[in-house]
C-alpha cells in the first residue's frame, strides 16, 4: 500500500521567514496530493491540494510543488506568520480513494 | 460551503460502555465517509471507509465487530464504540468527500474527543 514520510518533524522560523515541509509517496499511481492545518484540538482544514497533473500550485503565500519522477512533493509557506504556527500534514491519494497521511510537522513561528 | 460537524465533540464514558459519535455534512450530500483515530501527537489514522447504503470497508487492524460503521443516508454516518476500554480513548474525526465535488477531497468535522474510565 502506499506509505508517505513528512520531514522535518519539527520546525522553527523567525517571522516573516519561509518554510518549506516535503514529502515523499510510494505508489506511483497516487494522483492527489492534499496539505492539511492542525491546530490543537481542532480539526484538519485544507489549505491546498495538487493533482498529479499539474506541476505547481499557488495561493496567495502558500504553494504546492508536486515532482512525480521523484514521487515528492513539497508545501512552501513564504512571510510566515505567528498565526501559521500549527501541524502540517501531507497527504496522498489515488482517484479519490482513502488518504494516506504523512506523521505531521509541528512549525512554529517565532515573532 | 462543505461543512461536517460531529456530535458529541467530548464524551466521558465508563469502561465497559458503548458510545455512539455522529458524524453529519451540512450542506452537501456525503457519498463517502470516512473515520480516524489521532493519538496525542500522531497522525490521523484511517480506520474504516463508509459508502451510503453498503457496508463499511474496515482497515486492517481495525475490528469491525468493535467499532460499528451506519451510513445510512447521505448526510449521515455514525461510529459506535462498543465495550469501550482505556485504550479506546483517543480523538476521533470524521470526513466526508462528495461526487458532486471533486472526490478526491475530503472535508473533515471538529473530531470527538473520547475519554473511557
């Protein structure tokens, strides 16, 4: 089955520093890549998501990079802010299947 | 829009007691549900998948005759813990994605959190 790993596990910027948490999938067919914010206690909300289709994704200060080849994918948080401070998780799945999570990334965000 | 909520968000319950959470999408028709487990600190685990009107399809590891899946209708799914136990204590989400939508995407509600004594 498919196994995604997340790295860093943690992570600390300076505000208004970028950071960027990567992922590597295992199964060539997966074709949706979805990124998650968790804040404590609450739930996972969706941030971005890129199908294997395209390359890059943008939204405003977060962005998406998928390399298939290479079977990774990245998230890119730039300005980062004390309110990004959170878990991340990174996700795959293929045709609309079950989600595959990575272990999670706790960024913080110092000011 | 794509708004899932949960019902109860906290239950305290003795060990040895069933316990029902619901989970329900508010404003879209849910064709699949899906339930997790998220340990202090870990991951979101699946534990089954749910389609409305057939049975749900469990993870391994996951026994079906402990946690009971009910999809029944669009909007609904409900898991029942049974003779829950300490161990079962975790925060439980669930998620829902709609045909009408893009699949792939699953909306997730505010999780339950479960305490067994």
């Amino acid at each position: 089955g498919e196994n995604v790993e997340q790295h860093p596990s943690t992570l600390s910027v300076q505000e208004g520093d970028s950071a960027v948490i990567k992922c590597t999938y295992s199964d060539s067919a997966s074709n949706y890549f979805p990124w998650y914010k968790q804040e404590l206690g609450k739930r996972p909300q969706l941030i971005i998501d890129i199908r294997s289709n395209v390359g890059e994704k943008k939204d405003q200060r977060i962005a998406v990079t998928l390399n298939k080849t290479a079977k990774h994918f990245s998230l890119h948080i730039t300005e980062t802010q004390p309110e990004d401070s959170a878990v991340y998780f990174c996700a795959a799945s293929k045709y609309g299947n079950k989600l595959v999570f990575g272990a999670g990334t706790i960024l913080r965000v110092k000011s | 829009g794509a708004v899932v909520s949960q019902h109860p968000s906290r239950v305290i319950c003795k060990s040895g007691t069933s316990v029902k959470i619901e989970c329900r999408s508010l404003d879209f028709q849910a064709t699949t549900m899906f339930w997790y487990r998220q340990f202090p600190k870990q991951s979101l685990m699946l534990m089954a998948t749910s389609n409305e009107g057939s049975k749900a399809t469990y993870e391994q590891g996951v026994e079906k005759d402990k946690f009971l899946i009910n999809h029944a209708s669009l909007t609904l799914s409900t898991l029942t813990v049974t003779s829950a136990h300490p161990e079962d204590s975790s925060f439980y989400i669930c998620s829902a994605s709609s045909r009408a939508t893009a699949k792939e995407t699953q909306y997730f509600g505010p999780g339950t959190r479960l305490l067994v004594l």
